[in-house]
C-alpha cells in the first residue's frame, strides 16, 4: 500500500466538487466499514469502497480517479443501503467515474470500451443494438475469439438480429445524449 501525505497532496477542490456533483456531504462518513462489507465486488477493488470514500475526504484526487474500483463498481447500491448515515455511496462511486472519464483516467480499458460502446449503441439507435455493441466493443479492445463460442448457442433462438430495430423517439434519445455534451462543456 502506498502512503500518502496528506499536507502535501491535500485538493480541497476536488472534495468541494465531488459534494457537489454528488449532493453528498463527504465528512458525514465516518468510516464504519458497512459499504465495503456489503460489496459483491470488493475481492476484485484495488481501494475498497471505504478507502475511495476516506481518499476522498483526504482530498486525494490523482489516487481515487486512477483507481479501478471506480471501473469495477456495478452500481448495485448495496454500500448506499448499508450506510448508516445514508450517504449515497453508490451515486458518489458513479460521480468519480464521471470526473475520472472527463479527465482522461480509464485504468480498466476494457470497461471503459463497453461503456462507450453501450452509449453509443444508445445514442445511434435509441436502445442498446446488441449485435452493434458487440462489434463495436470488439473493435475497441481487439478480442475477437473472447466468448466466440456463445454465438452458435444464442444466434438460433433469434433474440439478437443483424438490423438495429426500429424505435419511436429515437431523435429523441439523441437530443438527450446532445443536451449532456452541451451541459458538459459549461
């Protein structure tokens, strides 16, 4: 584990800007241990949920938007139901991962390739396209033999076509992902 000084590295900004990104006051947490004791993803965490939300208070930017907790975390909300403070942990996880996103930081390449995969499904055809998202995230990280032998076992039951389906409010769903980037830019 690396130490770190906190005197020296200490960024007010970023706490102040995780609070308010999140609606979340960080010093309300105090630590008790029930996020992380309650993460189905823990065992796969570089810093527990507990030790993102303390780096967070210590002002630690540069090791909480490198770390892949942020990547790995499912959103499942089982920390934000734990907390006995009923800090939305989960949310806090989600906003870190926004700002790690738009500062450059993606330690999990590959999540990072689904996630703009996904969006882009969704901004493109209204709804996730799954044969799309597919080529697209395999054209993004270069795996193409991962998981081949599925597609025998799920092209036959015709869950999944080669056409994206046709969707009403389509230009609608774009004019969402279009108002986030103007918004963004702000």
């Amino acid at each position: 584990m690396e130490i770190v000084n906190i005197t020296k590295s200490y960024d007010a900004n970023f706490v102040r800007q995780v609070e308010e990104e999140s609606g979340q006051i960080m010093s309300q947490c105090y630590q008790c241990g029930n996020c992380t004791a309650g993460c189905p993803y823990t065992f796969v965490y570089d810093q527990p949920v507990n030790q993102i939300m303390r780096l967070v208070q210590a002002g630690q930017k540069e090791t909480v938007l490198k770390s892949k907790s942020l990547w790995l975390c499912a959103t499942c909300e089982s920390c934000t139901t734990r907390c006995p403070n009923n800090i939305d942990v989960a949310h806090i996880m989600d906003v870190l991962r926004h700002m790690a996103r738009r500062e450059g930081y993606a330690p999990v390449p590959t999540v990072k390739s689904f996630w703009d995969s996904f969006l882009s499904s969704v901004e493109n055809n209204g709804r996730a396209f799954e044969i799309g998202l597919l080529v697209s995230y395999i054209a993004k990280t270069g795996r193409f033999w991962t998981d081949l032998d599925l597609g025998p076992k799920i092209l036959p039951k015709g869950k999944m076509h080669f056409t994206p389906p046709k969707m009403q409010g389509k230009e609608e769903v774009k004019k969402i992902f279009n108002r986030f980037r103007e918004e963004s830019r702000k």
